[in-house]
C-alpha cells in the first residue's frame, strides 16, 4: 500500500526550522492575497474581523502585564491520580483548558524514567554513527526506535494520561475519531548539556503552518475567530479530524493529528535550566496569531517614541492585498518574535514552566506557542523524551502503516527527515518490545478494539482503522 521506508532526504530538526537552519525568508505568491480575500470576503466580515481584532488587542494589553508577573504559577500542575480520576469539570481539567499546558506529576516513577535517560545513553555510545542537531554535539537526537524509547510510549500509565488527555477534547458523536484509542507517535529523544546555548529554538507552534488558512477543512478549526473570536472553543476539534496539516510534506513536520504536544522528563530541570518556555493563555494567543496576517502596522516601529504607541490599535489596519503571513513559510515551522507578532509580547509573557522531575509528563496544546530557553545554565542535564498525544483517526491509522514499516527497517519515520537512521544499529528495538495489546494496537501490530460506550464515530474509526491495518 505504501512505498517502502522514508523518501524525504537526510537532516536534523534543524531543517525545520528557519532560525536553526539560516534559511531565508521568501516572498509569498499572490495566491496568498487572494486567499485572504476568500476569507473575508465582504465588508461585513471586514468590519467584524476588525472588531475583533481591536477587542483582542484590549484583552491583550491589560494581561500581557499579569501574565508576566505570574510567570511560572501560570501553568498548572496535577498529580497522575488526580488528573486521571477528575472529570472536565474539575478545577485542574478547568486551569489546562484556560492554559493549555499542564505538568502531570509522577507518572512514572523516577527511578524508571532515570534508567531510559541511562539506556538511551548506552545505545549512543555502542552506536556512535547516531545524529542529531547541533552536528558537532548531538544534544536533540535523531533517534526513534531505542528500547527505552519504546518501553516509555507504550508504559501502561503513559497510554493511560494521554487518552486522559485527549478526553479533554470535545468532538461530535458522528466525528470518525476515538479519543480513547490512543495510537504510539514516535519522535526523537533530547539529552540537552549544561552551558548548551546552540538549541535556541524560539517561539513556534507545531501541527502545521500555513495550512491553516490553505486547507479548507483545516481552516474550518478556526472559522469563528473570523467573526467572533470570544466564541471560538480551541477545545473542540472536529475540524481537526480531516484536516491536511502537512500540506507540503515538510522535513518535520507532523501529518499526524495529535492533540497535545509533550515530552517525559528524564532528569530534574527548572527555570534557566534549558527546559520548555509557554504561552499562558491558549485561546488568546492562538486567535491573536491566526488573525494577525489580516493586518498591517500603518507606521513602523522606529517611527514611534514608544513600543506602545506602535502598538496601539489606531496604527493597525486591515490588509487583504500582501500576501505575507507573518513567520509562517509554507513548509517550514510557524515561528514567532516580537516583529512578527508584537502584540504577544513574547519577550515577557512567555515563560518557563515550573521545575520538574524525572517521570513527570508535560503537555501542551497541539496550536500552543512554545519555545526552549536559549542557555541552560544549571548543572545537569535537561533530558525528555518527546511523546505527543495522538488519538486514532483513519489519517492516523495510515500513517501507523508507513510508520510500522520504518520501524521495522529502522528508518526515521515518515514524518521526519529521512536516511539510514538506525537501519544498522546494535540494540535497536523490535516487535519483542511490545508486551501488551495496547501496545500493539498503537504501534499497527494488533486489532482495535471498541470500549463499552463507543460513538458511532469511534465504531466507524476503529473498524476503518482495522481495515487499514489489515485485521478486518
């Protein structure tokens, strides 16, 4: 059904990204123009867009301060029982949804999560041809399919606080998606040095760029920030279930549908110590980014006395006629700074998510804006690995195909920068590693199996995902 291995060329997580990788910045076509048109097409969405937007701008002002002064207390914290326990309504379901980002406590134990860090290693000493990004000092490995590596994405709690997670979505019944089917996403591993200031990654959002404006149904996701941003709930995703969000086959970047982001932390690692950077707020910051390329400064920056008065919503107009869309390349990562999105205010609302220890799980949300400090100035490593949550869908279950293949070659993934990979490393990981049902199902090695209570839609999901998988 699909081509044997990964066909994309060779490369680091580098390749991704425009800021690792040096690349430059190119000109959008005039095709970008004119989507901009499509989207707004009269002047009735006009003037609601631009309502919006000046109400945004507001909300923006007055908290960007506070969320700046709160800092790490902004992101919440909840311990593995209490989180999956609770239900949506619980104070701690209520403080991620406003967040989008959440530090899920012991959801292994230390001492196992120390052992994979240790593992993984091992496996790069016996197989020194292992790559990574920086190339000099691999610190962000281009590794896949290590024991350790298996052993953390197929864990039973693991399994357990993604589907948890994906339960904080809402999706209608007939949606072909079941949330408490999670399939195993495979991404790299990070083993970040003390003084490292090479993996600078700025602010970015995965699960996409400029496919979500491009792609009609990926689009659909965010139709009422258009009109009404205050409506739009970034919580419901039947848009999501279809959506091409990899329009470009870019070295990097997710065609799977996952709807957090995340990684296992493998060491103890706080603020300044090279861990993740956030945005606070998920709805905010997300309809301020999907409507900024609807809107130009009428004067620069240099031609103010002050950053506020740039800012202010008098010097911003509507612009349907550039075809820019700010920090969004079509194939690379959507990036972020204060040039291309000054209203965010990056340089103060982003922050450092609280210390964290081995076994602790961090997510954030799949449209999120995140970044990495640019220095680690302790004295440890800060090591995770990288474990999305990915509920199943038929765009998911082809995907565990190509996947499942790579993973018995040992090629990188489909979505990832191709080559060699581990094709012929000492150690790498086979079917063996996977010890329960759960874990063949995710991994395309066993049958779906419905739960007492499915939807119609996850019916429909399973038995096209068995179809898929060959187990009809």
């Amino acid at each position: 059904m699909f081509a044997t291995g990964n066909a994309k060329p060779p490369g680091t997580i580098g390749a991704f990204f425009t800021s690792l990788s040096g690349a430059d910045t190119v000109p959008l076509p005039q095709k970008y123009a004119d989507l901009k048109r499509k989207l707004v097409p009269d002047e009735k969405a006009e003037r609601q867009l631009e309502a919006g937007w000046k109400r945004l701008l507001a909300v923006l002002k007055e908290n960007n301060p506070k969320w700046a002064e709160k800092g790490t207390a902004n992101i919440p914290e909840v311990a593995f029982q209490e989180l999956i326990s609770g239900d949506n309504d619980s104070p701690a379901a209520r403080s991620v949804k406003d967040c989008g980002v959440v530090i899920v406590k012991g959801v292994v134990d230390e001492e196992l999560a120390l052992s994979w860090k240790e593992s993984v290693r091992e496996y790069v000493k016996t197989n020194p041809k292992a790559k990574g990004f920086p190339e000099h000092d691999p610190q962000v490995f281009d590794l896949f399919w290590t024991p350790p590596q298996i052993a953390a994405r197929t864990h039973p709690r693991m399994l357990q606080t993604i589907t948890r997670m994906n339960k904080l979505c809402s999706v209608s019944p007939e949606s072909a998606i079941s949330l408490t089917t999670p399939i195993v996403y495979a991404d790299r591993c990070r083993i970040r040095h003390p003084g490292d200031t090479s993996f600078a990654l700025g602010p970015h959002s995965d699960s996409g760029t400029i496919e979500r404006w491009e792609d009609e149904t990926y689009r659909s996701v965010y139709k009422e920030i258009l009109t009404r941003w205050e409506d739009w709930d970034p919580w419901n995703i039947d848009g999501r279930v279809e959506a091409c969000i990899d329009l470009y086959d870019s070295p990097g970047g997710s065609s799977v549908f996952r709807t957090f982001q995340g990684w296992l932390s493998l060491s103890s690692c706080g603020p300044g110590e090279g861990t993740l950077r956030v945005h606070p707020s998920v709805k905010h910051s997300i309809a301020y980014f999907w409507m900024r390329p609807f809107f130009a400064p009428i004067r620069s920056k240099e031609s103010f006395e002050s950053n506020a008065e740039f800012l202010a919503a008098e010097n911003w107009r509507l612009d349907l006629d550039q075809s820019s869309f700010p920090g969004t390349p079509p194939g690379r990562g959507s990036e972020f700074s204060n040039a291309t999105h000054p209203h965010l205010e990056l340089d103060i609302t982003l922050t450092s998510i609280p210390k964290v220890s081995p076994g602790d799980y961090v997510f954030w949300h799949c449209d999120g804006i995140h970044a990495v400090e640019n220095k680690h100035t302790g004295t440890g490593d800060s090591s995770v690995m990288y474990i999305g949550a990915a509920p199943l869908t038929r765009q998911n279950a082809q995907y565990l195909v190509k996947q499942k293949t790579t993973f018995v070659e040992g090629f990188p993934p489909p979505d990832f920068p191709g080559g060699v990979g581990e094709s012929g490393f000492i150690g790498r990981a086979n079917e063996k590693y996977l010890t329960t049902d759960a874990a063949k199902a995710g991994m395309g090695y066993g049958k779906f199996i419905p739960g007492s209570g499915a939807t119609e839609g996850e019916k429909l999901v399973i038995q096209h995902a068995n179809e898929i998988l060959g187990f009809a």
